[in-house]
C-alpha cells in the first residue's frame, strides 16, 4: 500500500526533492545588503529595541517580522535564514499541488504537479544574493492564497464569513507588507464585486462579502496600531506609509531608466522560455474559470504597473512579483504544445515518453539551470552566492573593535553582522541617497548627540553627505581619523 501511494505521488514527491535541493544549495548565500539590514532591524526588535524608532527604514512591519519569525525559530546566520525560507516554498509547494487540481487547468495530471516547479523553482533558478527573501517574491504566497479563496468563495457558498474573513486578514498582512501593492489588491476585489453581481445583489455582498472582509482586515491592522499607539510613533509611520513615498518618488536624481531597462533585459532573458509559454497559454483561457483567470491575469498586469510605479526603484528583484501568474500561464501553454506534439510523433512507451517530456522541461529550465549552477558552483575566478562580498571591508575593524565599541556604516549593513555590533543611532545609513532635507537634518542631530567609535563611508557617499549636509561631513571630518582605506570605502576613528 505505502509503495503504491509513493508511486502515485511520485511525481509530487520528485518536484519536492528539486525544490528542496535547490533551496539546500542555496542556503549557504551570504545575505545581500537590503537582507542584513532585515535581520538587524529583527534582532533589534528581539531585544525589545521599537521598530522605526530605534532603526528607521522605509519598508512596512511585514518584512521584519518574517526574519524576526525565521531568526526565532532557526537563528540569526544566513543559513538559517535561507532553510526558513525554504520551508515557507515547500508549504507553498504543497498549497499548489492542493488547490490547482480542482481546476482542471491541464490534460495531463502530472502537470498540476509541475506547477510549483515553474514558480518556486523558477525563483530559486534565477535569485542571486540580491534576489534570495526579497519581499516581492515572499509576497506570491498570501497573493495566491487570497486568489484562490476569492474563486472558492465564488463558486461555492460554504463557510462564507471565514473565508472571507481570511481574506481580509490576508488583505490586511499584505499591505502592512508593501503599501504600493494596494492596486493589486483593489483590482482583485473589483473583479470580484463585477462577477458577484451577475447573480447576486448589493445587499448580498455588503452583508455576505464587505462586512466580513473589513472585519478580518481589521485584526492585523489593530495589532499594528496597538503597537504603533504604544510606543508612540504614529509620526513615523505616517511618515513612512505616505509623507516619504510621495516625496521620494518625485527625487529626479534617482529615477534611472537605465536600471528599468537593465532589470527587464534581466528578467526577459532569465525567463524567455516561459514568457513564450505564457503568452500561449494566455490564449488557453476558458470561460469555466473565467474568475480565476481574471485574477491571475490582473496580478500579472497590475503587478507590472505596480513595479512600473516604483521609479525611483525598478530593482530587478521586484519583478519576483509576477511569478505566479507567468508560471500558471507557462504550464498551460506548455500543456498545449505538449499535447499536439506527443499526438504527432505517437511515442509508443510511456517510458519513452516520460523521458521525452523530462527533456523538454530541462531544455525549457536550460538557461535558468545554467545561471543556477553558476552561482551555487563557481567556476575559475568567479566568485559564487557563498563568497562574502563584505568580509575584505570589514576584517581589519573585526581585529580591533572592542565590544563596547560603536559603530555606525554609511554603506551595506552587512558590517554590522559581520562585527557583530548592532547600529545604536535610528539613521539608517543604506539608503542615504533616498534621505529627505528633513532627514538629513535628524541624522545630523543623532550623529552630533551621539558619536559612534567607528565610522564607515562607501565610495561616493562622501560625496553625497557633504552635497547634502556640509555640516554633518565637516563633523564627521572634525571628530574623526582615517583608519583603513577598503575597496568600498573608508574606516574612520574617532579622535
């Protein structure tokens, strides 16, 4: 009995073992420089530190309490890191496998099967240190699972107040995530509303849908506003959520079409093959899911105009937001050709055939497998995901800092693990090019108040706090020596 049930999940049990190998292979990643600062920002908030008041950053609480979860349960080290993220995928691996057969999407069974490998394990494919638990890809997981309990709540009438009170929970966990995916979100709750009223009335979906939707979206939102009422920073969190974004986004000097430009290409070439499969399967749409594939397809076409949206951004890594809606769209475009092909040529075994249909999906994976290998197997002089791109900038301080040293880094936040120091002013020292005048002003007032022992400036950022705030440079250069002069940057001491 238990070998029959292996052999009918084997193909579950074979995309599992993929995607788990790549997760492991991936594990040692040095986390890139937005990941350290998630888990200083986590283990400040582990010490009993106050979100934004102790450590400021533009980011909404979901993000930090997603490391602070996984440095709770695994530990603070990158491995740790990446091994609760992969758990999260494999969950979301087995939610996929669950939910996508009850749509009969494919002709082949096994392709439901396939699904997760055409999204989680296309992630793990292209991610680099930079792309490796970015919020943008995180964020697929509660997306899908608000998608699928709209089309459940739609087709049926069971249980009606819970799931959509989860919606609205999810809704909730979503923009105390990322604000910007607000759209995506109003988008997927209209396309909801339009199909609900072909058969039912307004009065049904303000007491069946709205109320409980708005009552579940207030749990998440209550947690939030109790802590932010607590502590007393409502400031900062207007701030953070509406007075910065709008100010940000209209900084000229950092809208770079180039980097949009270099992103798409990015993206483009890591996921040729299943983009052409997806436009296929685009045209595969039936009109028995009609709902469920007007979701997905609003994910793909918001979620693009979300990313579009983030100018002074357009980092490669938010393109992680359009995974699922390209994966569900590649698989049935591939279902397509599979179909017209295998009843062309007539294979006569299924074990020709099996083996047929595993080299065309690794002829599909060839270029995504081939960036993976490069980066979990370095080869020559290359460096791969494990070398520490930090550790030369920061070995010598390592030597003599002292434990009741301070330190604060004007550059990559990695510096501080690495140290094993935590930053003691709230200025976050990242995303310097992204401070305000009114920031500017604060951080001179942090740094004059309290000055740290060690001082670390990247290349140009020089040049920015002294553009920026002749003061504040003018202090730094009073109060401090030149200690050692790295690749990135220089160490100062104070005199």
């Amino acid at each position: 009995m238990m070998l029959q049930n292996i052999k009918n999940r084997l193909d579950i049990i074979s995309v599992l073992l993929i995607i788990m190998t790549m997760g492991l292979l991936h594990s040692p990643t040095v986390l890139g420089g937005d990941q350290s600062l998630f888990v200083i920002i986590s283990q400040l908030l582990d010490s009993g530190k106050i979100l934004y008041k102790d450590l400021f950053d533009y980011k909404q609480p979901g993000i930090f309490l997603f490391y602070l979860l996984a440095g709770k349960t695994l530990g603070w080290s990158d491995v740790s890191i990446h091994l609760f993220e992969l758990g999260y995928w494999i969950l979301f691996s087995i939610l996929l496998f669950y939910t996508i057969r009850s749509y009969s999407l494919f002709r082949a069974d096994y392709l439901n099967s396939l699904l997760p490998l055409f999204i989680v394990g296309s992630y793990y494919c292209n991610a680099t240190i930079f792309h490796l638990t970015q919020l943008e890809a995180l964020i697929n997981v509660p997306l899908f699972l608000m998608v699928w309990l709209l089309d459940r709540a739609y087709k049926t009438g069971n249980a009606l107040f819970v799931t959509y009170l989860t919606i609205g929970v999810l809704i909730g966990v979503i923009l105390l995530s990322k604000l910007v995916f607000a759209p995506i979100i109003f988008f997927f709750l209209l396309i909801h509303f339009i199909f609900t009223l072909r058969s039912q009335s307004l009065k049904y979906i303000l007491v069946k849908q709205i109320i409980p939707l708005f009552v579940g979206f207030v749990i998440p939102l209550s947690i939030f506003l109790a802590y932010v009422f607590t502590h007393q920073i409502e400031n900062l969190v207007v701030d953070i959520y509406f007075k910065i974004p709008t100010s940000v986004i209209t900084l000229a000097d950092q809208i770079d079409p180039d980097r949009l430009l270099s992103s798409i290409k990015w993206f483009i070439k890591q996921m040729l093959a299943l983009l052409l499969l997806a436009v296929i399967g685009v045209f595969l749409i039936t009109k028995k899911e009609s709902h469920f594939f007007s979701l997905i397809i609003a994910w793909g076409v918001i979620g693009f105009g979300v990313i579009l949206m983030q100018k002074t951004s357009w980092w490669s890594y938010h393109f992680q937001l359009l995974y699922v809606p390209i994966g569900v769209f590649a698989v049935m475009g591939l279902d397509f050709v599979l179909y017209h092909f295998l009843r062309k040529i007539k294979l006569g075994t299924p074990l020709i055939k099996g083996l047929l249909i595993i080299t065309i999906i690794s002829l599909i994976f060839s270029n995504q497998l081939n960036t993976f290998w490069k980066g979990v197997a370095p080869q020559g002089d290359k460096k791969g995901y494990t070398f520490d791109y930090a550790k030369n900038d920061a070995e010598n301080i390592i030597n003599v800092i002292k434990p009741e040293d301070t330190i604060f880094i004007c550059g990559n936040p990695r510096m501080y693990l690495l140290t094993s120091h935590l930053p003691e002013l709230s200025i976050n020292g990242w995303i310097l090019e992204y401070y305000l005048d009114y920031q500017w002003e604060d951080f001179y007032d942090q740094f004059k108040n309290k000055l740290p022992t060690y001082l670390f400036v990247k290349n140009e950022y020089d040049k920015l706090i002294e553009s920026k705030h002749a003061k504040l440079w003018e202090l730094m250069m009073k109060e401090y020596t030149e200690v050692d002069s790295v690749k990135n940057g220089k160490w100062y001491k104070r005199i």
